[in-house]
C-alpha cells in the first residue's frame, strides 16, 4: 500500500538568478494572460471547443513551466542537497514527482 505523501510546503525558500527567475516569470505572465483570455471568451459565449482548446494550451504551458522548474530544481537544489549529505532531498522529489504524474 502506498503512503501518502506529507511534503506539502517545506517552507523553504531558494534564490534564483536574474535569468531563470525572469524566464519562470515570463512564462507566468503569457500564462495568465491565456486565463484571462479564456475568461474573455466565456464573457463573449464563445463556442465551446475554441474555450477548450485554449484551456489546452493553457496546461501545456503549465506543464511546460513545471519541467522548466523541475529540471532547475534537480540541477541546484537536489545536486547542492546531495553534496552537503542531505539525501532526504531525494525523498521530496520523489513526492513532487509523484504529485506532478496524477
């Protein structure tokens, strides 16, 4: 049986550089543009599969900031964990991961 996990805010924070801090930003910024797109089109009564495919390309944008994330996450927050002997950092990733596949 498999436990659930418990890692939900670690309270941890992270510093990140100018470049991948605007990149993630940028990629919030079209994102909540695209809702608000969309909140638009429902205003208007637009049809509902131009309602639906925005709203897919709405979670292909999130899912692609998520693997932007994750992949700078396990390249300094996972790596510098491992180094310094904090291996429980494999535990939460495992959970984020777990997270991110439901």
């Amino acid at each position: 049986m498999q436990e659930a996990c418990e890692c939900c805010c670690t309270g941890k924070t992270k510093k990140r550089d100018d470049k991948e801090f605007r990149d993630l930003m940028n990629r919030l910024k079209r994102i909540e543009g695209q809702v608000r797109g969309v909140e638009g089109m429902l205003e208007n009564n637009a049809y509902c599969t131009d309602i639906l495919t925005q709203v897919s390309a709405i979670t292909s944008a999130l899912n692609s900031f998520n693997k932007v994330l994750l992949a700078n996450h396990m390249k300094t927050c996972v790596v510098d964990n491992i180094k310094e002997g904090n291996e429980e950092v494999i535990d939460e990733l495992v959970c984020t991961l777990q997270k991110l596949m439901k």
